[in-house]
C-alpha cells in the first residue's frame, strides 16, 4: 500500500447547478496549478522552503490546517477565466493572480495535498495568514494590488511581506472588522507576534542552504527557535556527541583518579 498522501485535484459542481446558472461551467473545469514560471531568485526560494518547513515541523502533530507554497488560489469564475485565457495564449501577458509565496488555512482538514486551493472546493476557506517575499519585479503588486485583494476580497486576518535581501523590509498586516489592514507593531527586537499563528514572527542571522544571510524565522511564546526537522536532527546528534563527549572525559577523570589511587597505594607499601 502506497504511503503517498492523498491529492485531490478535480473540481466538482451540482449539474442542477450548473444547468441553472451555466457561467459557472468554468468553475467544473480542471483548472491550472502552475504558470510553469521559474521564481526571480534562488533565496527566495530557499526562504520559502524555510518558512514552509519550520512551520511543518513546528505543527507535526496537527492536521486542522493547510500550508501552501507558491500554489495558484482560485477564488472566482471571473479570474478562473482570465487564467484559462492566458493559458491558451501564450504570448498574452498573465495578469491574472496566481498565488502567494505562502499562505496557511486554519481550521481545515490537512490530511491531503491539493494541487491548488480552490475557495468554492474548500467550503469558501480563504487563506488566514498569507506571507509574501519581496523581489525587484514583485514588490510593487505585493505592496498594492495584492494586499488590496487579501484585504478586501480574501479578508485575510494576516498578511506579512519581507525582503530577502533588504532585513528591515519586514511588515505585518492585521484585519481589522472596520477599518480594514492596520500595520502591526513589531517590539524592540523588530519582532511581530502572529495572533493567528501564536508565534513571532523575526529575523536570524544564520546559514540556510548553504546560504549565509539574514531569514525570516519563527519563534515560540518562549523565544525560541522554531526549527525544522533537519535542524532538530542537526541538534540531537550534537547533544548525542556532546554526551558522548563529556562521558568520555568523565571516564578518563575516574581513570586518572583510579591511577592516582593505585600510584599512591603503590607509593605507601614501598615505604613500609
């Protein structure tokens, strides 16, 4: 038996439905879940997989929620049609919005993968924290058209965007009912505390993928290091070492001491 999980990837309406309201026939279409577009940089990628991990590993026991990485969001007919469009044109320029770096779902099931997230096929989940990684050609619509939708469309009750290679460029969001997104205060250390999440949410100067630079990184209540499992399996082979190597010391002290005893027994005896 395969251990794979599973994937649901199709799209299902009510033929009543559909029959009663046929502008929705593109909704029961087996939608794209890639503009097979190369990311603008080898960091961000890498800081997307960090994140992605870190949280994994940080919720390994839960599966009330669901994590996707540069995955399209479909969230109506009319831009599920614009991507379709773009599709069958190749030269015509994609508009259309594809999907955050990351975004995290709470409260659903997160037994299976998915392809894409498709609001009307998740019960009209919308994301609940959305982060987005900066780049030269991105950072306009990260900072304008996309936040607008999140806010607006998605009411996304978190939305966060950092610079890979600009630190300081880190901003929280927060949806409020009324006003809408208010810019979240980080503390003293240029942290933000994630309500969404229970995590802060800030910066640590460190070698990921062999890549030494500044990442965007997790820390609990307590203010520690949200590690992912490779960095905890980093850790416990270094505290085994370290184990190993204060024994060893320990053993060598009780050898010497035992030497020492000996040499002095020894030493007594010849005096008699």
């Amino acid at each position: 038996m395969s251990s794979e999980p599973t994937v649901h990837t199709s799209t299902w309406l009510n033929p009543a439905l559909l029959a009663e309201h046929p502008e929705l026939a593109v909704l029961a279409l087996d939608l794209p879940d890639s503009d097979g577009e190369p990311m603008e940089n080898e960091r961000e990628i890498f800081q997307i997989d960090l994140t992605y991990k870190t949280l994994e590993q940080y919720w390994h026991d839960r599966q009330d929620f669901y994590m996707g990485g540069n995955m399209f969001v479909y969230y109506s007919a009319q831009q599920a049609r614009q991507i379709l469009a773009e599709e069958a044109e190749p030269a015509r320029p994609r508009r259309a919005f594809r999907g955050p770096d990351l975004f995290v779902v709470l409260d659903v099931d997160g037994s299976f993968r998915r392809q894409k997230w498709v609001v009307w096929d998740e019960g009209g989940r919308y994301p609940d924290v959305i982060f987005e990684f900066l780049s030269p050609s991105t950072r306009r619509a990260d900072q304008t058209t996309k936040k607008t939708l999140y806010e607006q469309i998605f009411k996304t009750r978190e939305y966060y965007w950092y610079d890979p290679f600009e630190p300081r460029a880190l901003q929280g969001w927060q949806l409020h009912p009324v006003s809408g997104y208010q810019a979240m205060t980080p503390d003293a250390r240029g942290w933000i505390w994630s309500p969404a999440l229970q995590l802060w949410i800030g910066r640590w100067d460190g070698i990921y993928r062999r890549d030494q630079t500044t990442w965007l990184r997790f820390y609990d209540a307590e203010d520690r290091l949200v590690l992912t499992s490779e960095e905890m399996a980093e850790q416990r082979a270094e505290t085994a070492e370290q184990r190993a190597e204060t024994a060893e010391q320990q053993a060598a002290a009780m050898r010497a001491r035992v030497e020492a005893a000996e040499a002095e027994l020894a030493r007594l005896r010849g005096e008699r």
